[in-house]
C-alpha cells in the first residue's frame, strides 16, 4: 500500500509490516497504526512512521547499540497483552529526544517500545526498574557503535521509499507534546538523522537543528 508521509514522501509499505499499537504511545493515544522508515543512513536511527498522520514520526533505535547491558524486565500481564512469552520473539526499541545541541541526544529507556515481530502487536511500556532514565544521554555511545559498524541490510524492514532522495526532514512549526509527565514529552524533528555521521563519516555534528522528546 502506498502512504504518504511529511518527512520521507509517499512510502510503499507491505501490509505485513504495519505495527498496531492498540493504546497508542504515550502522549499520542490517538495514533494506533505505525511503520518503520530505514532511511539508509549510518546513524542507525530509524523512524517510527504514524499512519494515522502524515506528520508524526518518531526517532527510534535499538538500545543494545548504545548500551549493550540494557535489560528489558516485562511483568507477566505485559509479556500476556503482546502474546509473548519472553522476548526472544520481540524486538525492542527507545525512542530518541535529539536536540538543536546534538551531543545531547537522549533516549527514553524508562519507557521502550516492545514489538511482536510475530503479530506486529506492540505497546510503549514504562518499566518498573526505577534507575532507568527517560533521557539516558547516549552521543558517545553512539558515535563510538557508528565508527565499527558495518550494514546488513538484511536485517532492514522492507520499505520502498520513492521520494526520500529529494526529500529533507522538515522542521514543524507546532510542538506535539506528550500529556505524560515524567516519562517525557514530543517535539517534532527538523533535521535529517544524518547530522549523527561525523566522525563515522565526517559530518557528525554539521546540521545539528533535530528536537524530539517521548
């Protein structure tokens, strides 16, 4: 199916990967139905693509990129309203709050996004740990993953994106903002995700204007 996004142009999109999030993400209840944009960079930073609106989109990465001891502890009823047993069967994303100063991107690891790779069932859970950050500085982390890795492309979601060549992530003029305080708030982004490349290829820090919270 074709969508068409403000960011990335009109996406084709396999119905298989269409992720439904039946409550919503913090701050954003409304919107139920995502997929996830590769744009082919070397930050490794995805986007999680609103369907239900062509404006909103969330920055999102694995957070086993940044910080390798990460452990996502779900309670029994949170493991049961993803039909998962465990999450050998899930992937699991933060999403990212990337600000005008670049080497001050956070990542919410108090509230992950855990999907369903089976179902495409998800939820944005906050977990109970209490020393988990909702802004985890992680710009050094990320840099240092970015110099030693190598794509695999195999491992991308199949999106074929027609416009995203001609395309820059433009900056909106109206802040979304999350109701949940205390698990952060969302700010559109308005630069491309390649502003984190610099030392992975040299321009890491040359169009640093991207602001995002959730």
């Amino acid at each position: 199916m074709k969508i068409k996004t403000t960011r990335f142009g009109e996406l084709e999109v396999d119905k298989k990967d269409v992720i439904e999030f039946s409550e919503g993400l913090l701050g954003f209840e409304q919107h139920k139905r995502f997929f996830i944009v590769d744009p082919g960079d070397q930050t490794l930073i995805l986007w999680l693509q609103s369907m239900d609106d062509s404006s909103v989109a969330f920055p999102v990465i694995e957070p086993k990129i940044y910080q390798p001891n990460y452990s996502v502890k779900l309670l029994p009823v949170e493991l049961n309203s993803l039909q998962l047993e465990n999450l050998s069967n899930a992937s699991v994303y933060t999403i990212l709050t990337i600000p005008q100063n670049i080497t001050e991107m956070s990542a919410n690891l108090k509230a992950p996004i855990i999907i369903n790779n089976k179902t495409k069932q998800a939820r944005q859970i906050v977990l109970q740990d209490s020393k988990l950050e909702v802004r985890q500085k992680m710009y050094m982390e990320l840099k240092k993953f970015i110099v030693q890795y190598s794509s695999d492309d195999s491992r991308r979601t199949n999106i074929q994106n027609q416009n995203l060549n001609n395309t820059t992530l433009e900056a909106q003029n109206s802040a979304v903002e999350s109701g949940n305080e205390g698990f952060g708030s969302t700010a559109p982004i308005s630069t491309s995700a390649n502003d984190l490349t610099e030392e992975a290829s040299s321009a890491i820090e040359s169009n640093p204007k991207t602001e995002h919270e959730a």
